[in-house]
C-alpha cells in the first residue's frame, strides 16, 4: 500500500466518521462499535 492510498483511505473513514457525527449523533458509529465488542467477545470465546 502506497502512502497516498493510506491517506485516501483514512480521509475517507474520517470522513465517513464526521458525516455520521454531524448528520445522526454519532448513532452508526455506536452501532458499529457495539457490534465490533460482540464479535471481539463471541471470538473470544471459541478461542
């Protein structure tokens, strides 16, 4: 991965991020989150 790609990249998720901040309070990226620490525990688990 070249350092404009990553760049790109992490514009884009910071941007995904703001938009979600600014237009629903941040509500999908709590979803996201919450559903990241289930699977990190279900995971966990069956390890």
């Amino acid at each position: 991965m070249t350092n404009s790609i990553a760049i790109g990249l992490a514009v884009l998720i910071l941007g995904g991020i703001a938009i979600d901040a600014v237009l629903t309070g941040s509500d999908g990226l709590r979803f996201l989150a919450q559903k990241l620490l289930d699977l990190i525990e279900w995971i966990a688990f069956w390890r």
